[in-house]
C-alpha cells in the first residue's frame, strides 16, 4: 500500500499532478491525499476562490466545497479498483500541514504540481513546491503542468558523486525502475577539466556496482564536459529524449548548481518533464 500526498489549489498545475501520480502507479494499491491548506485568517470564515469558468466573473466558492468537488469528480473519473481517495482541508501555514500529513498519514511521496516554463531564467515550480524541496525531508515527485502523461522509458539522474548512496537512496531508484521498467542515465558534468576526486571516485564504484547488480541491462554512466553544469543537464536530457531527472535532496550543493539560484532558493532549470527528488 503507497501512501501519497498530493496538495492542490484547485489549479490545473495540481490537478495534472494528481493525473500523472493516477497513471505512474497504476499497478500499486495507493491511498491518495488530496490536501488543501487555508490561511489561518480564514478559520472564523469561509475561505473563496474566483471560478474562472462562471459566466459571473465575480462568483466565488467555498474552498471546502471546491475539495468536495474534486475529490468527487477523481473518484469518477478514476477507473483503477486499488486506487482510494480523501480529501483533507487545513487552516495553518502550508509546510506545517504538509509535515503533519506525512506523520498522521504515513505518507511514502509528495506529488506537486508546477506550471513549467518556456526559458531558462523563468521560474519551474511556485513557492509552495519549492518549499517542499527545500524545506521538507520526504521524496517528492514535482510534475510539471505540460507533461505528457505516460511511462518513463529514459530518467536522467545528474549527480557529481560527491555523496554517499545509502540504502534510502538506491531503495528509492530501485523502486522508481522497476515501478516503469526505465532505464537509468547516470550524467557527470566534468567541469573543471579535472578528474574525479579519491572520495568520487569511491562513491561512483559503489554506485555502479550495486546497479549492476540489480539492474545490469537497465543503466548507464554517462560524462559531459561543459563548464555550465545546468546547460550540459539540459543538453543531456534533451540528447536522450528522458521522461524523468532524478536528484537526491543530501547533494546539496549539487542541487543548488543545477535547480536554484544561490540568493533567492527559486527553482531556475528549464524542464517539461517530472524531477524527482528524494531525501535520504
């Protein structure tokens, strides 16, 4: 049984993430949370949001009825016997409810939507997904708004071997494969125009010996030599056609390179398609 949380503003972005995690474990008997978070401001009252699709442009409605709405039209709409759905509504700060799920519940994933981008100096994901990656300690899948819905066939998973690859992290990739059947693409960016340190070069001998063990047929190291590590990423990932980009949440500085800039913590690499990230 997989435990998900999915937090929703009732937007598309949300609601593309909901359809995609649906359709990405199909085969797995899941729970699926759907959590919306109000202010606190709002616990004396109703909270409204704007519908965009009322031929009155100034109707509002319930944010509690909205959840009621969506939880009824998924149900509806969702054809997998195995798959349970719940609505949970909040008042409080958002990261706070999120945690609090992930105990209550037993939660295994975060699945966020974001509304993607069309350059790289535009925003991926919102404040709220970016919060999540940064300030919540629990694998999250960010699923952008114009993904297509289907099976990873190729995930890229950057990384500078700078970390150790426990147990938490090769269970979380081992999973992710054999849930799509994918193929693995390990990138180094070489761009310092040296060699591996002592210390990467362990952590990457670890790391190919146990995917071969398990997965012999199913990975790939890969090396790329650019002095901007997010334009050899994207280049990377756009060269091998990958349905998925794979990070670990413990390469901190690693990460920063590739998704945030250093002053403002906004997510900066361009992608249509889900990064996953886990936490170790």
């Amino acid at each position: 049984m997989k435990n998900i949380l999915v937090p929703t503003d009732f937007s598309q972005n949300s609601e593309r993430a909901l359809e995609y995690a649906q359709f990405l474990f199909a085969s797995f008997e899941c729970n699926f949370y759907l959590l919306h978070v109000d202010s606190f401001l709002n616990v004396q009252g109703e909270s409204f949001i704007p519908i965009k699709k009322s031929k009155r442009p100034n109707y509002t409605k319930p944010t509690k009825e909205l959840l009621q709405d969506l939880l009824n039209r998924t149900k509806e709409n969702s054809a997998i016997k195995q798959h349970s759905f719940y609505a949970i509504h909040e008042y409080g700060f958002f990261i706070e409810s999120v945690k609090k799920q992930l105990e209550d519940r037993k939660i295994d994933l975060i699945a966020m939507g974001t509304k993607g981008v069309s350059g790289l100096r535009e925003k991926v994901v919102g404040s709220c997904a970016g919060d999540v990656i940064t300030k919540v300690q629990h694998n999250t899948l960010v699923i952008p708004n114009e993904v297509v819905v289907s099976m990873p066939k190729e995930i890229a998973f950057p990384t500078d071997f700078n970390i150790f690859y426990s147990h938490n992290i090769l269970n979380a990739i081992t999973e992710l494969l054999q849930l799509c059947e994918a193929k693995l693409r390990i990138m180094h960016v070489a761009s310092n125009g040296f060699g591996l340190s002592p210390e990467q070069e362990s952590n990457r001998a670890y790391l190919q010996d146990f995917m071969e063990e398990l997965h012999s047929k199913n990975h790939s190291f890969h090396t790329v030599t650019n002095k901007k590590v997010k334009s050899a990423i994207q280049c990377f990932v756009e060269s091998r056609d990958a349905d998925m980009i794979v990070m670990v949440a413990k390469n901190l500085n690693f990460i920063q390179q590739i998704l945030f800039d250093s002053i403002i913590e906004k997510i900066s690499f361009h992608t249509k398609i889900p990064f996953y990230v886990i936490h170790d």
